[in-house]
C-alpha cells in the first residue's frame, strides 16, 4: 500500500513536469511552423524540440532509456515504424529511440487537447478510426509524409496492451502503408514501459529503465497487397521473439 502511494505520489510530479514542459515545448513549436519554411518545419522540430522534450522529461521521471541496434536502421532512408505500446511513457520513448523524423498517427480526438492539440495537428497524421472516408485520407497523408521524407510511427495494436499476452493482434494499416509506399518496415519493442507506468493505473510511476531495442527491418520492394497477411505474421512472430 505504501508502495502505491508513493508511485502515485511520483506520478503527480510527473504529470507537473509534463504539463510545464508542454507548454514550454508548444511555445518552441509555434515558433518553428510560424516562421520556418513549410519544408523544413517538420525536420527541425523533431530534431530540435521533439526529441530534446522527449529526453527531457524522461530524465525528470527519473528514466533511463536504453536504445539497441540502432545500427540496424540506415541514417537517411525513410521508413515505416512501428513498435508496441503498453504505457504512456512509450510516446516520448519512441521519439528518443528514433533520429529520423518522423510524424506519427494518432486519434483525430487527440487533437481537440489543448496546447498538445496543436501539436498533433501540425507533427501527427490523425485518424477517425469509426470512419472510412477518414481512414482512406490518413493513408493518404502518411503515404505523402513518406515521399516527402518523413518517416511514418504507427502502432499496429491500435491501442495499450492492457493484457498479460507480449502483443496484441495487428490491424493491418501499417503493412499496407509499407506496401503501397514499397519502403522498409521497421519494427521496435519496448520493455519495461508497463512496469513503470501501469497501464491499468496510469498515474502510478516508478523511475527505472526502459529498453528500447529495434529489429532487422523487413524489405517490402516488390510485395503486393496480397503480401500482407505473410508480412504482417512475420513481423508479430520477430516482435513476440525479442519481448519474449
């Protein structure tokens, strides 16, 4: 008992920290998309605040990230990610463990959230899942993200893990997006992120390490759509071998 109220302690100066560091970040972001070139907008804003902001708060939470096999991923090839999801620790987690810029996809109702609304709405690709004319337009944007060299973060699961199984089933937009954009699908898994953060009780926090360990990227040039289905085990049986 006293163990969780000191993680729910930690967990409020936590959720203090974010909210500081938010606004000081959404301050930085409004001046990069205000007076930097359309282009080059989304590249420094990752590199220069996204990360920085990642990093930051992680070490305030008192987290160590380890990343491994970053070797594994070629500096300037773009590339569709994904990775599991199990806290919200994994966010800023998976900006640290990836240099590329990237944009994520995230829930359109995301981006009705104040001050990190406005984030999302300029870094992230949002989706109305509910909606299929909505989803057709969020592959159409990841698809023109990958062309402009912006890499794409998808996690396959859709949701948190909540359950004791390593993964949960894929939906297939990432594959598909891989296939149609014929680029590598790189695949990242995270360790520790559920300890440290419950995702049942999301303001319980414990300091610690979280891994973040990538995979050997999977080449999709030449598949077809009916490659999916092969692409998509392939990848769940690799990811399911490194959380084992």
């Amino acid at each position: 008992m006293l163990f969780r109220f000191l993680r729910m302690l930690f967990g409020i100066y936590a959720m203090i920290v974010f909210l500081i560091t938010l606004l000081i970040s959404t301050t930085c972001y409004f001046f990069v998309f205000t007076f930097i070139k359309k282009e080059k907008a989304p590249f420094i804003a990752h590199h220069y605040i996204s990360r920085t902001w990642a990093g930051t708060i992680l070490i305030l939470f008192g987290i160590r990230t380890v990343v491994r096999n970053r070797e594994l991923l070629e500096p300037s090839a773009t590339y569709v990610f994904i990775a599991n999801h199990l806290s919200q620790l994994d966010i800023p987690a998976y900006a640290v463990a990836t240099k590329h810029p990237i944009r994520f996809l995230a829930k359109s109702e995301l981006t009705k959230l104040p001050f990190m609304g406005y984030i999302i709405k300029r870094l992230y690709v949002s989706v109305d899942r509910k909606d299929k004319v909505a989803r057709a337009k969020s592959m159409e944007n990841m698809i023109a993200s990958l062309k402009e060299g912006i890499s794409v973060f998808i996690c396959p699961e859709g949701t948190r893990n909540k359950t004791n199984e390593p993964l949960l089933p894929f939906h297939d937009g990432a594959f598909r997006l891989a296939i149609q954009s014929q680029l590598p699908l790189a695949c990242m898994v995270i360790k520790n992120s559920g300890k440290l953060l419950s995702p049942l009780r999301p303001i319980e926090l414990s300091p610690g390490t979280l891994i973040c360990e990538w995979c050997k990227p999977f080449p999709t040039k030449g598949m077809t759509i009916d490659d999916l289905p092969a692409l998509k085990t392939a990848v769940l049986e690799e990811m399911t071998k490194h959380l084992r």
